[in-house]
C-alpha cells in the first residue's frame, strides 16, 4: 500500500468520526425557536394542510445513546484492530495470521485422522471397513459429480463398478488413474477416412462387439480399421490399457455404441480427462476414494457393495 492510501484512509476514516461527534454534541446543544400550543407541545410554528403541525421534541436519549455508544464501538475497534491504513492494530491481529492458525489445526486433525494411511496398501484399505468409510465421502464429494453417486458413470464418464475398464482394474491400476490422473487421447480420423470410410469403420466396429451388420459393409470397414486403428484398440479390437484405448469387443461404451455416436467419435476423435486428484485433494484423500473404488470390485468390502 503506497502512503498515498495509508494516509487517505486515516484522514477519511477520522473526519468521519470527527464530524460525527461534533454532529451529535452540535444537536443535544442547539436550540430551535419553538412556541407552546395549546395542547402543551413544543411546536416549530410551521403548519401544513390547515391541522399538520411540526412538534419539536428532543431525539429520546436511548437514540442518542446508541449513536454514542457506535461512536465509542469503532475507536476502541480501531485501536485494536488494523483498520486505520498501515495501522497493524494493539491486538496485532491479521487476516493472514488466523486463516494460517486455522488451516494448521485443520492439517493437524486431518494428519491424526488421515495419517495412519498412508503406510497401507490399496487392497489392505479396501478391506478396511473405516478406511471405506471415509473413501465413500471422499467419492461422494469429490467423483460423483462425474462418475454419478452410484459410480456406474454416465455419457463422457466411465462406469467404474463393471468389470470393463480402460486403464486397467487392478489395484495398481485404478491408484494411478484416481492419484495422478488419466488424459485420453484418440486422434481424429474424419480428414484421413471420409465420411463414407468413417460409416464403414463404425459398422466394424459394431460388429467388434458382436452385432449382426452388413458383412460388405464391415469388410471395407475392416480394412481401415486395420490401416489406423489396430495401433492402439489392437488387432482384436481387445484396446489397450496403457493407452486408454478401450476394448471394442465388450459393447461397452463410454461415450455410446449407435451408429450416430461411433461415427462422431471416429470423425473428431476422443479426449477424456480425468483430473489427476494428489493436486485436487491430496494423495491421502485419493487413495481413499480409489480403495473405496475397489472395495466395489467383486472380492473386497462386499456389505458395502449391497447398497
Ligand atoms: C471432472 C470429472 C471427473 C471427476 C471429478 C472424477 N473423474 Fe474419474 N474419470 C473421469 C473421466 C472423463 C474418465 C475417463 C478418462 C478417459 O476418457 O479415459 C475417468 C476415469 C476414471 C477411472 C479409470 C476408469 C477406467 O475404466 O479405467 C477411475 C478409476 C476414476 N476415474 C476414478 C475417479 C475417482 C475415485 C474420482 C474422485 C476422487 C474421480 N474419478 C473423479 C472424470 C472424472
Ligand atoms: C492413437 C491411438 C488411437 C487410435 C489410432 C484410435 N483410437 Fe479409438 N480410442 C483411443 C483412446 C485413447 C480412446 C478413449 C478416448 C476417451 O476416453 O476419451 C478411444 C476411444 C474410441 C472409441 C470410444 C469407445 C467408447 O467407450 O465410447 C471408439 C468407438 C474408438 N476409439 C474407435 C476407434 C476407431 C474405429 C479407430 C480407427 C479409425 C480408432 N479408434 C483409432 C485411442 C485410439
């Protein structure tokens, strides 16, 4: 703050006080010219609609009281509180300080009751009821948004209580996705297949996952299919985990398995995003909702898979 402020607050901030003080001394003094009418009350003499008359009585003393005791509420506040420009305040309070104090409480609790994760493995928090617990908050506030609060996922997002996963369901596997995070990325293929390509490949990619299709038509999409996209769904269509790439034998979709959708997919191609969750919530925090996630999985936690 330059002293240019410091110095325009104070000023400000103490002629308003200043002034009124002097307001309130100034009208408990004054006198207003008055005459007696004959109900006894003190009137200005000043008369409108032929009966409305002005009295002049004095502001009731708990009025005037409150505006003293306003008065007297901010010097003391601004002598112990930084309110004044630079003036930090006889209490030396801060914003900064408190905030600080608070969130180092906060970290303590958190440590207590958070801490001794840290040293489990995945598959030994997924059978730990407590652990689960808190993983099952931890979803709800922080993955249900995307993957629903029953986490069988919705258009865009993946179910994650199937069998069928992208980047592979193994404990390890479904740690990294949750910790740091998983970023997809399928090229768009409408330049390098033409319209007529694309419909042909997505026809094949229909029959990947065991549809009755026209056979002409998913011969022609074949070939493309193993021209551009064997190199990551694989020659079986079987996807690959490391990749992202999904499997398209399962007829299980994230963003849709119609002719309409494939063909959109094909043309402009995919990139979903899972937001890497140590920078959200802290590794801690992911690793429990990531253990709540596998205590899903058929094996583990099984009363919690009733619900
Ligand atoms: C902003 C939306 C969003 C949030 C929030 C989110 N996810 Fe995800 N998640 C995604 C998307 C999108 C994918 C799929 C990425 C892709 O296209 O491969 C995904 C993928 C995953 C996968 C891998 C699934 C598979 O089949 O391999 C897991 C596991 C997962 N998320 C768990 C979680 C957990 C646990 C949380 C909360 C801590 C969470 N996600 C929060 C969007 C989200
Ligand atoms: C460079 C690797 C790569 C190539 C080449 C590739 N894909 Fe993909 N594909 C992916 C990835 C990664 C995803 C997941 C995208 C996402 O989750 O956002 C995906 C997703 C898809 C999906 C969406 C499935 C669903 O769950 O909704 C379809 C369908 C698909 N690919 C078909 C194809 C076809 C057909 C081709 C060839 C024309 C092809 N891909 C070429 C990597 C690739």
């Amino acid at each position: 703050m330059s002293t240019f402020w410091h110095w325009y607050i104070i000023i400000i901030t103490v002629a308003t006080l200043a002034a009124t003080i002097w307001f309130l001394l100034w009208t408990s003094r004054v006198r207003i010219p008055s005459t007696k009418d004959e109900h006894g009350n003190e009137t200005t003499g000043h008369v409108w609609d032929e009966d409305l008359r002005e009295l002049n009585n004095p502001l009731p003393r708990w009025w005037l009281g409150l505006f003293w005791i306003t008065v007297a509420f901010s010097i003391v506040y601004l002598v112990l509180y930084p309110g004044l420009g630079r003036y930090q305040g006889l209490l030396g309070w801060s914003q900064e300080a408190q905030y600080e104090q608070e969130m180092e409480i906060a970290r303590a609790s958190f440590e207590e009751r958070f801490g001794v994760y840290d040293t489990l493995a995945l598959t030994e928090l997924a059978s730990d009821p407590q652990a689960i617990e808190m993983g099952r908050n931890l979803y709800a506030h922080n993955c249900s948004t995307c993957h629903g609060s029953d986490a069988r996922g919705a258009t865009g997002y993946p179910n994650l209580v199937d069998e069928h996963w992208i980047w592979g369901g193994n404990p390890g596997q479904i740690e990294q996705s949750v910790v740091q995070g998983r970023r997809a990325a399928m090229p768009p293929f409408g330049d390098a297949l033409g319209e007529q390509g694309i419909t042909r490949t997505a026809v094949y990619v229909q029959q990947l996952a065991g549809l009755e299709v026209d056979a002409t038509m998913a011969a022609a999409g074949r070939q493309h299919y193993r021209q551009v996209c064997v190199a990551c769904h694989g020659p079986e269509g079987k996807g690959n985990p490391v990749l992202g790439a999904p499997d398209l034998t399962a007829g299980i979709y994230t963003y849709g398995g119609d002719p309409e959708t494939l063909r959109v997919t094909i043309r402009n191609g995919r990139n979903g995003v899972m937001p890497a969750q140590q920078g959200l919530i802290g590794e801690t925090r992911a690793r429990l909702a990531a253990a709540y996630i596998l205590s899903l999985q058929p094996g583990y936690g099984r009363e919690s898979n009733e619900q």
